[in-house]
C-alpha cells in the first residue's frame, strides 16, 4: 500500500517536471524569452508539492528545477553556473513554495482523516443509542412476562400461559436480530478500516440468505435474478449476508402493500450489483438521505415505540457496506415501492484450474 | 424404562442452556447425561459411552477443541459442536478435528432436534457404508447408484464429470454430516494447493446447474458459506 503509493508520487513528479521541462524548452523555441521559465517551475514544484504525500517530493522537485533553470535556460547554455545570483534567489523561492504547499497539504490530509475519525465516531454513537433504547423493550416485555408466568402460574389460564409464553418468544427473537446486528458492527470496528474479505461464491451466498430469509418468513415469497456464470466476490460473507437480510426483512416489515419482493445481482464491468426492491409503499422523500444514518427514525418513530425498527438494521447496512470500500443508496421505484443498492467490487480474476 | 433410548452427552457450561437442552431432549425420548466442564465431559463419556456428543466450545477449564481430538483418537461417536456465530474458523476447526456438525449459538430447539436425529442417522449409516460401498443412496428424487457410477434426479440421468462424481459419492457417503472444503479437496484430489477451493466451487456449481438447482431451494446439498458443504440426511 504505502510502496504503492511512493510510486505513484514519484511518477506524477518525474511527469510534471518532465512537461515543465518540456514546455520551457517549447517556450524557447517559440517565444525566444526566458521571462516564463522560472514561472512554470514554480508551478511544477506547487502541483507536486500539492498532489504528493510528505515534503521529499516538493524540496526534490525545487532543488531539481533550480538546477534545471541554471543549466539549460540561462546563459551559458547547458554549464552549470553558480554564481548567478538569480538562481540562488529563485532556488529560495522554490524551495519556499515546496515547503509551504506541502505543510498546508498535510494538514488538510490530517484533518480529512479526523473529519472521517468524528463521522465514524458519530455514526456508533447514533447506533448504540438507537440500539440500547431498543433493547429496553423487549426485556422488559420478556421480564414482566416471565415474572407474572411464575407468580400467578395457577391463577392463569392455559391460553393465557401460552400467550405470554408466545410473547416472549417473540420478543427473544427480536432481540437476537437485535444482537446479530451489533455483533456485525463489533466486527467491523477495531483498529483496521477494511473487513477481511474472503472470495464468496455469488450463489452459494444468494442460497444461503434465501434458506435464512424463509426459515424466518416462510410465507414470504422472494424473487430471485442472478448471473448464470459463476461469479466469486471478495467479501465477508457473513456481514453482506447480514445485509442482505436486513434489506429483505425491512421490506417485510416496512413495505406496505408489498406483493412482490425482488433480490438481484447483476455484473457491471468490474463490480456486482444487489438490488433488494419492493413494490410496496415506497420510503417517504425526506426519509430518503437519512435512513442509513440512524438518525432518521427518532424523529419519524410512532410514539408507541413500535418494535419494527428500521434504523438499526439499515445503518448497520451502511457501515458493513462501507466497510467494503462502497456505498448503499436507496430510492423510490417509479412503479412505487423502494429499491436498494450497493455494488462489490469482484476483484482480479485468477482462476484456480 | 427402555434401555435402547440413545443416550446423548451434553458438555455446557450454562446451567440455562443445559437445562433447556436436557428437558427437551427428555420429551424426545433420549436419555441425557450432562456434564459441565471439559474433564467431566471426558469422565461421563469413558464411563457412559454416549451415542452423541453435544459440545459447547467456550468452556471454563479447556477448550472443547481439545475434547474433540481426545474423544476422536478412538471413537467416531458423532458430534454436535455448539458455536458462536462470528467465528468461520472455529467451525473449521471443529470439522476437521472430525466434529460431525455445528449449530450457531442462538439456536431453536427444533433445529437442534432436527441435526441431532440427521447425524444419528447418517452416523448408523456411514458405518454401514464403510464396511460395504456399493448399493444405492437415495434423497429426495435424487438416486446415486454407487455400482454403475450412475446418478439421477427423477427419472433423468445425470451427466457429472468423473470429479463431479466423486464429490457427489463423497457428500453422499457422509450425508447429514457439514464436510470442510479442505477435507473434500482431500477426498477427492489428494492434494490440496492454492486455487483448489474455487476449483472445488466451480465444480459445486456445475453440478448444482446440471441437477437443475437453483439458490434458496432446499435441495440435496447445503452451503456453509465459508466452511463447505453438507448434503441432506436421506429423510431430513
């Protein structure tokens, strides 16, 4: 990563010392004046010193074109000659704009990363409210249930025993959603920004939402579109699984009127595509941008603290999503209901025969 | 009380877990003995010499890897290992250790039923096997017929390469039991090097789209994302 990218630095600045090179001697050629010489230099050394990382790049830029300037530009032609008192004038200024370029590139690169550490930052925040407000209410369902089961276990009547019973199933299994979700964020936190991805067989992954997804809603019927060749994607597979199912039963369970829910994946040059879309109620407009924020749901919540949060689940689709070095969007299908889509990259093809 | 109930070893050390597990394997007729470390596990299984191993992975005085290897220096008694969800290589490791299953902690108590009767079944079935390959393996529509090298789904022949094949005898063989890529690449290749896990996708695919599978169909063959494949006990 980091050789990588001195390559690339030192390339870009052998390229524009190169071009500033040549279009001085362009200059020459076709002006006879030397007036421009030390100016395109100087913007040489300020794009270098502005699109590479660290100092070494812009100082060894300057010192370079003060070379350059002496040698080929001024007379006597192509002799170095030191005792002109303009070069070493025009080596401090290189040398000045090198240094201040770069000291002020850096610091918009470190506050870039803090912007991102804060956002980062803000978005656990807003999940672990979200979460811990949301967890509060199943246990205390499960609680109470539980408690009044064994204190009036003989002063219940049987359907009334199951109901609580049935009660606190339910809210169990909302609460290990609930969990699963978290878990998937505890993974992706950490020290390291990228999630360890694993070659995943496109349908391999698609079968195994698809079996999770019924076991859970078996009335639910989910269309599938697929590529038919064999598709494999870098990925953490239990994590994009765990997208993928909170897109499906946030379909479920917010897409009003819904008749047909629709899962697919389709190939665009280097990146696979999944779609998860309804043909429901569709997502209120203003809902649009912040429903993978988790911010969105405090303000639209119905007072009755209605269990069927979508907020958790679909800003931990956002995290995982962008832990994969990619971007979740959402939006309104214009025959109604909402669609969903992010997009992997697939990686090198090497196969393995 | 009968004598011929399957006896079946619970290592966990939640009380709550244990207790749910033991009540409702009692409702299904199997006799349960419970134990809730390592070393009492390995104690009640040389003296009761269970029929199936139910084993939590996190347990106070050693890790439950370590009872799998014990118990699999001499005995193939079948093994139901109890495991966290985040961890893939866990699971791995459990399976090559020879655990015959997994099941991902929160669990429901039919699906803990569901794999308990599968590995019973294949287990009585994989010694059968072993000592006469041959004859037939039947699941769903699916029919192997392990004496002609013939396989069909219905009343259609399939045409597997000779590799396909030997995947196909290999699943079948354990069926109900969750086999590792790594222990298929063994199985059927010999020998495993860098590639030979997308080699062995690429043939699950072909023979997926040859027998006419599409995903999210509970036929035949199940994926474990990240771990291998597991191919349905004959009436699972």
């Amino acid at each position: 990563m980091k050789n990588r990218q001195r390559q690339k630095d030192t390339l870009f600045s052998i390229l524009i010392f190169g071009s500033a090179f040549a279009v001085n001697l362009l200059i020459q050629k076709l002006f006879t004046t030397q007036t421009l010489v030390p100016m395109i230099f100087v913007f040489g050394v300020f794009l270098i010193s502005l699109k590479t990382h660290g100092y070494c790049y812009g100082i060894t830029s300057a010192i370079v074109s003060v070379f350059a300037v002496n040698f080929a530009f001024t007379y006597p032609y192509y002799v170095f000659d030191f005792f002109v008192e303009e070069s070493i004038l025009s080596a401090v200024i290189m040398l000045a704009v090198a240094v201040s370029t770069s000291t002020l590139n850096s610091r918009i690169r470190d506050q870039e990363k803090l912007r991102a550490e804060s956002e980062k930052e803000r978005m656990r925040g807003n999940l672990l409210r979200a979460i811990s407000h949301d967890l509060r209410t199943p246990l205390t369902s499960i609680y109470g249930s539980s408690s009044t089961l064994i204190s009036k276990y003989d002063a219940l009547p049987k359907e009334q025993q199951l109901k609580l019973l049935g009660e606190i199933q339910e809210d169990s299994e909302w609460l290990i959603r609930m969990v699963e979700n978290l878990l998937s964020v505890t993974r992706i936190d950490g020290a390291k920004v990228e999630v360890v991805k694993t070659p995943t067989v496109l349908d391999e992954l698609i079968d195994s939402v698809l079996m999770k997804f019924s076991k859970k809603h078996p009335n639910q019927k989910v269309i599938t579109q697929i590529p038919e060749e064999f598709v494999d994607i870098p990925m953490d597979s239990l994590l994009i699984e765990q997208v993928l199912m909170n897109l499906l039963e946030n379909a479920v369970f917010h897409a009003k009127g819904m008749t047909e829910l629709m899962l697919s994946v389709s190939l665009a040059g280097d990146k696979a595509v999944f779609e998860v879309s309804d043909n429901g109620c569709g997502l209120p407009e203003d809902a649009l941008q912040k429903i993978f924020t988790g911010s969105y749901e405090k303000s639209a919540a119905p007072v009755d603290g209605t269990r069927r949060n979508m907020g958790i689940g679909l800003s931990v689709c956002a995290a995982i999503v962008k832990a994969h070095g990619s971007d979740i969007t959402a939006e309104n299908r214009k025959g109604g209901g909402a669609v969903f889509r992010f997009a992997l990259e697939r990686g090198c093809e090497d196969d393995g025969q | 009380m009968g004598n011929n109930k399957y006896k079946i070893l619970i290592v966990e050390d939640e009380a709550n877990i244990r207790s749910f597990i033991k009540a409702n394997l009692e409702t299904s007729d199997y006799q349960v003995l419970c134990a809730e470390t390592c070393a009492l596990g390995m104690m009640m299984y040389a003296s009761h010499h269970p029929d199936l191993i139910v084993l939590d992975l996190g347990l106070p005085d050693r890790d439950g890897m370590s009872l799998i290897q014990e118990v699999r220096k001499t005995d193939t008694v079948p093994i139901i290992v109890l495991s966290a969800r985040s961890n893939e290589r866990d699971k791995v490791e459990a399976l090559d250790l020879g655990a015959n299953d997994y099941i991902t902690k929160p669990f429901g108590t039919e699906e803990l039923l569901a794999r308990i009767r599968a590995v019973l079944r294949s287990h009585r079935h994989s010694e059968e096997k072993e000592s006469s390959p041959g004859g037939k393996f039947r699941l769903q529509d699916l029919l192997i017929d392990y004496d002609t090298r013939q396989v069909f789904v219905g009343k259609e022949e399939i045409d597997l390469t000779q590799t396909e094949y030997n995947i196909m005898v290999f699943l079948s063989v354990h069926a109900g039991k969750v086999l590792t890529y790594a222990a298929i690449i063994r199985a059927v290749w010999g020998y495993s090097d860098y590639g030979s896990v997308k080699k062995l996708q690429v043939n699950m695919k072909n023979i997926r789209k040859k027998m006419g599978v599409t995903p999210g169909e509970k036929r035949y063959i199940i994926n474990e994302l990240g771990v291998g494949y597991r191919m349905l006990a004959e009436d699972e």
